[in-house]
C-alpha cells in the first residue's frame, strides 16, 4: 500500500523513458554466492538482457526445478556488464519462489525476461547525483551508479540496512567511484533525522541535480522534502506483487489510499521508477 504522503505523487507522469524490447532468454547461471546471511548474487550469462538494460528495470526470473512454481519473480538488474554479457541479481529469501530459486547450481540455466520497466533516468545540468536506499531496495539503482561513472557524474549513496552486515551495495559503490555512506539501525545512524542533518551538511551548498531512492517509504518521504529544499529531482523505484511484469494483469496496480475508487499506476509498466516532484526546477 502506498503512503497517503506518496499518493498524489504518483499521479504524475512516470519518468519519461524509451524503453527498450525485451527479450527471454535461458541465462546460464555463473555464479550463484552467499552475499551476507541474508542475501544471495546470482550472475547470469544474458547479454541479449545486458546489452538492453537502462538502470533501474528488472527481469522477471522463472523458477525452476521440479517443486512447481508457476509465476516468474521480478528481480532488479543490480549490474549489467556489456562487456562480459552478465548481470547480476541479488536477492533475499523470503518465501517459497526464493528459497527454491537459491538452490539454483552454477551451469544451470533459469528463463529470464527483460530488461522490464521504466527505469532511472540521469537529468542533464550541473551538480552530483545523489542515491538513497535500504535493504534489498538498493539493488534497484546501483546501475545509476554505472551510468553516472560513465558521464563522470559525481555520486553520492546512502546505503541503509537494519545492521551494518545487511548493508548492500558497498564494494559495488568502491567498484564505480562513488562515495558511500553506510548507515543503519543498531547505531541509530539511519535515523532519519540523522540522515537528513547529514545530507543538508552536505549538499546544501552543491545540491545533486537528481535523487534516486528505493526500499524505504521514510527514504522517499526524505528524498521528496530534500528535492522541494534543492531543487532536485527526484525519482522514487516501487515494489509490488507482480504475476506477469508486462502490464496485462494489472495485480500490480499501486493501491491509493487517498483514491480507492480508481486503480492505481501499474508498476510493472508505469514504472517501477516514479518521478516525485516533476522535471527538474
Ligand atoms: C520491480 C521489483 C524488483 C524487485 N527486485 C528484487 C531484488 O532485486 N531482490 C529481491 O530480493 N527482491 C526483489 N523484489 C521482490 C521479490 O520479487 C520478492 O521478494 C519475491 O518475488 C518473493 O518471492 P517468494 O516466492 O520467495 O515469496 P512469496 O512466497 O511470493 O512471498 C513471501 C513473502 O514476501 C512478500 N513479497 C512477495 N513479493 C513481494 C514484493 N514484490 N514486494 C514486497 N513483498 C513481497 C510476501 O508478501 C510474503 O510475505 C523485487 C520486486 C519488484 C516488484
Ligand atoms: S504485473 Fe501484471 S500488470 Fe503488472
């Protein structure tokens, strides 16, 4: 369910993207490693997917084996790599489709379709970017980070996690030059209030130019009130149950509180990315 807060945002036009054809393929698992206690990096043989991805689409990942599951799960392209025809999910285990997906051995293969939905996008103009996120959420932009390097964009991310060992995404941060900071609950530092005093220090006097946030409602209510006192854009990626990804089924229209009557934007194909506050100011 979508805050009431986000509601009215989310009437606005989805990020303006040209998307690109998706395609299926058989990707052949490389690697299939224990990234945390909880989290698991699959890298996948798919450069048809690789070559199209822009950041912040997905792929809708079947799961295999003999234990039947018949919908595929939606899955964010972490990492792409042209070069190596890979990308890279990481996922948690949370239920029935995770926990068979993680016996998935290097050499099989698992059905992949995409590069799904609107994603991230770079607005041109002066000043770094800035990338919030918490949990498994920052999965869903670290490929901004790709593109910015590309552009010699400067980049800052917060990276939140309930504890400083459930933190993603800091060797990939290290990896594309961008500067990271690793906050979470145990110290307080991902309090909000924390959070905000630290940016404002920060980026009062160069504001980032965008601000690309996923994984926490508190997150985007921050990023919102951040982009209003900058100026900054500000472009929020959304989660929801999804049966197909590709906008026929409509399981995944974003429920809005403040307007129950009427179905929401589909987040497989409206987004999963949602501008917050409309073009750059
Ligand atoms: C666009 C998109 C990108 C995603 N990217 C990632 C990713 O990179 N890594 C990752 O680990 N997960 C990601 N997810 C969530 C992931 O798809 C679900 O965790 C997964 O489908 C759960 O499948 P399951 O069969 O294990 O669990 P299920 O048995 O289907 O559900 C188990 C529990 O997880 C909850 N759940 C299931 N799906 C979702 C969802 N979409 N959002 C919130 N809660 C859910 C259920 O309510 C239930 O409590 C993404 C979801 C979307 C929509
Ligand atoms: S998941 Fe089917 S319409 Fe979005």
């Amino acid at each position: 369910m979508i805050p009431d807060a986000l509601a009215d945002q989310l009437r606005a036009q989805a990020v303006p993207f040209s998307l690109p054809e998706p395609v299926s393929v058989s990707a052949r698992v490389l690697r299939h490693e224990t990234v945390s206690q909880t989290y698991r990096r699959l890298v996948l043989e798919a450069p048809a997917i690789a070559e199209r991805a822009q950041s912040g689409q997905f792929v809708m990942v079947t799961v295999p084996g003999a234990e039947r599951v018949l919908l595929p799960r939606p899955m964010a392209i972490h990492r792409r790599r042209v070069d190596d025809g890979t990308i890279e999910l990481i996922y948690g285990q949370v239920g029935r489709g995770t926990r068979i997906l993680s016996q998935a051995e290097a050499g099989s293969s698992l059905l992949a379709t995409g590069p799904l939905g609107r994603g991230y996008s770079i607005p041109d103009g002066p000043g770094p970017i800035l990338l919030m996120g918490r949990g498994i959420g920052i999965c869903a932009f670290m490929t901004v980070a790709e593109d910015a390097r590309t552009r010699a964009i400067p980049a800052v991310a917060v990276l939140s996690a309930r504890t400083a060992q459930r933190v993603i995404g800091e060797s990939d941060a290290a990896e594309l030059g961008v500067q990271a900071i690793a906050v979470h609950d145990a110290n307080g530092s991902s309090e909000i209030a924390a959070v905000e005093q630290l940016l404002e220090g920060r980026f009062d006097t160069l504001p980032p130019r965008a601000i690309f946030v996923c994984g926490s409602s508190r997150l985007a209510l921050l990023a919102r009130r951040l982009g209003d006192r900058w100026g900054s854009m500000v472009q929020v990626s959304l989660e929801a149950h999804m049966a197909c990804g590709l906008g026929y089924c409509h399981g995944c229209a974003a429920p809005m509180r403040s307007d129950p009557a009427s179905e929401g934007p589909l987040v497989c194909v409206d987004g999963p990315v949602f501008d917050l506050r409309g073009a750059l100011k």
